[in-house]
C-alpha cells in the first residue's frame, strides 16, 4: 500500500514518523513523510521520500515576538495560544503544500499529526482511510485525566469535556481559512465533514501513561516511536570528558527559543556547581547561551538521545514527549523545566512515576532549585524506579505494534 504521513512541529515532532515510515518500508510498503523543510537530510538520511511543508512554521519560533509571549505566558496552554496568530499568516501556504504533495503521492491511507491540519480534509477529497497518529494524549476523550495543554493534573467530571480543546481547537482558530481551502483547492463543500478515522494511534508507552478504560479498540497505545541511531560514536573530546569523571547530568531543552539564554545557561552551570556535579550541555535550539567549558562543565550542540542518555547520571531538559521518552528509556531520573505546550503535562507524569523532581519554573527558578533538583536525581529508590521504567520501556517493540494496529485496521476498509 502507499502511505502518506503529514506532520508538523519541530524535530521531535518528525522524528518519531520517520521511525513509523520506516517500519512501514520495511512491510513492503511505499512510504512519503510531508514535514517542514528543515527536515529533509533527516528524512532523506532514513531513505524516506520527503515532500516539504514551508520552512516559516518553524521560523516563528525563533521570532523576538514568539520568544517574548513565551517569556511571559509562563507554560501550559497560554503560551501555545498566543503563538497562533503567527501561524494564521502561512496556513494557507502549509495547507496548500499538504494537498499537492498527497496530490501528487496518490496514497491508499494517510497518517496525520494533530497539527497537519489539511490531512482529514485530504483523505476526505481521495477517498481514503485517516489515521491519527499523536506523540501526546488529548484527541480521544477520556475521564482518566484532562486534556494535556490544560495546567491540571484533574479536572473531576470535567476531564472528558476538557479534550474538545485539542479535538477541535485547531479546526475552529483556523475554520476560515480551512473552509476556503475546501472550495478552492480541494473542490468540496465549504463546511463538509472531514474524513472520519479508520484508527488511533498514541505514540507514548503504556507503561508511562496507561491507556484508559475508556478508550475502545479502535485507539492503541503504542509505545514511543524511537528513531534510533546505532553508528553514532562520541567524537574525541566528548569520549574524553565522559571518560574523566563521574557520569554528567544531560542539559539541553531541544529546540525550545532561547527566552534569555545567557541568564539560563549561568543559572544551569552554577546549579550544578553548587550540587557537586559534571554537566553536558546542549546548546542547540537557543535556550541556553553561550557557556565556557571547564573540567567539570562540556558543551555540545547536539547528539542522538538514545545513545548519549544511557550514558548519563541524569537529564534535565523541556518535557517535550520524544526527549520525555528518550530520558526515561535510558532509566535515569529525569528532571523537567518545561516552556509550554504538553511540556507540564510530561512533567506532571514524571512526579507521579517517582522518576523526577518537582517541575522547574523557567522563569523564577535559582541556581539553588537547579542545585536541588540535581541533588534529589541521587536519590537511590528514584534511581531504582527509574532503572525498573527504562526496562519496560526498552522492552517493547513499539513501532512494529503500531504497523500492526495500522494494517489490522485497514483490513475490509
């Protein structure tokens, strides 16, 4: 079968498709990841072919303006909100570029991330079956927890109602646009239905977020879709500062904007001055700034996770779902600063598993917080904790179940 899978976001909300598309090339199936431009050597790396989003949607975070909003909306729900006026400039590019790529692939199902907006309305216009594939809760609705943007971790009999949020959030912000489109470009009824969906899928583990009663058969918990990287090796001064000392604590809030990067990346280092630690930080994505590496401080702008976090005390970074999973597959506690979005949801999860300190408040947090979140990271019974989730995490064969549930649910579609 030919699949398109759209998806859009930052790396972390790639990577985990191209894991999916190359499972799905190796059933024997042909595969096309659409995905911002900046992704491309990514995509081409894992001989996947690539149809490009604009690079704009990406560009926004990395704005002044983005970074002030996120500065000051604190976390959680607000901070995604205000960035939406951005994006309504270019939603028309992105869902025009989604309809001529899937155009052009002609695919018999397509696989679609919350934030691909054009995708439901895509497979409505072929014909084909939809599957919503998410790194993060909150398209199903459930009463086991509310929605994942929302700063609760209960909302009581609300909890259910409260996913509407993120089912139909995008849809209404965006309905204008959306519906001109329809008429424009996709030659449907303005205000018809999208595709309904032939299945979903979570790319979490269960293991972390357990799947809830109330979600049928026709929702998986997959596990995480792990893009892994095995010829990756340290380059000669990374091997030489871990083979110096004690295992480091991993820094690094993937791409999240720098907000004040030179007051962050100080905070970071003289927290871990003051808990006696070795750290490693990565700079890339702009939220730590310039830092001067010393014997007990190495500076990185990036390496794959799943091989640098095994050999890691402990990681520290912004909750983002892949970094969430990565950290805690290596089985060492994890401590979370989280920016926004489903950051503090993740970070909520990594308390109630007794992997992880308390939050960290990006804005009001000290040297002396940082300093104590490294220290509690010691803590044997976490430690323990830790090591047990990283073991059932590891154990699972998560893509191969998510082809599994894909492939038993197109069977008579």
């Amino acid at each position: 079968m030919r699949f398109a899978i759209h998806t859009l976001g930052t790396r972390g909300d790639t990577q985990p498709y191209l894991a999916l598309a190359s499972k799905l090339q190796r059933r024997g199936h042909e595969v096309l990841i659409v995905a911002p431009a900046q992704f491309k050597d990514l995509a081409e790396a894992e001989r996947v072919p690539f149809a490009p989003l604009p690079a704009e949607f990406l560009a926004v975070l990395d704005s002044a303006e983005a970074k002030r909003m996120i500065s000051k909306s604190g976390t959680g729900f607000g901070a995604g909100f205000k960035l939406l006026k951005f994006y309504r400039e270019i939603s028309r590019r992105l869902l025009d570029a989604e309809w001529e790529a899937a155009r052009s692939h002609s695919p018999d199902a397509i696989l679609f991330h919350p934030k691909a907006l054009g995708a439901p309305h895509i497979a409505a216009k072929l014909g084909v079956p939809l599957f919503l594939a998410s790194p993060l809760p909150g398209f199903t609705p459930t009463a086991a927890f509310p929605t994942p943007v929302l700063p609760f971790a209960s909302l009581g009999p609300l909890n259910r109602a409260s996913h509407s949020l993120m089912i139909h959030g995008g849809s209404i912000m965006f309905a204008k646009t959306i519906r001109k489109w329809r008429a424009e470009r996709l030659g449907l009824p303005a205000r018809g239905k999208a595709a309904s969906l032939a299945g979903t899928l979570y790319g979490y583990s269960p293991h972390v977020l357990p799947k809830p009663h109330d979600w049928g058969a026709s929702v998986a918990v997959t596990g995480y879709w792990f893009l892994d990287t095995p010829d990756w090796n340290a380059d000669g001064e990374l091997a030489a500062f871990l083979a110096a000392g004690e295992p480091p604590i991993y820094v690094g809030f993937g791409s999240m904007p720098g907000v004040d990067p030179q007051r962050m990346a100080s905070l970071v280092v003289e927290g871990l001055r003051l808990a006696g630690k070795r750290g490693l930080l990565a700079t890339v994505g702009g939220a730590l700034g310039r830092i001067e590496p010393s014997e007990n401080i190495h500076v990185i702008t990036g390496a794959p996770h799943d091989r640098l976090f095994p050999l890691m005390h402990a990681t520290l970074h912004h909750g983002g779902a892949g970094t969430t999973g990565a950290a805690l597959r290596a089985g060492k506690p994890t401590a979370v600063c989280p920016f926004f979005g489903d950051q503090p949801f993740w970070a909520r999860r990594v308390v109630a598993l007794g992997v992880g300190p308390k939050p960290l408040d990006k804005r009001a947090m000290s040297a002396d917080d940082l300093a104590a979140a490294f220290r509690l990271m010691d803590d044997p019974a976490m430690r323990v904790r830790a090591a047990e989730l990283g073991a059932a995490i590891r154990s699972e064969d998560s893509t191969r179940t998510a082809v599994d549930f894909i492939e038993q649910n197109l069977v008579g579609v």
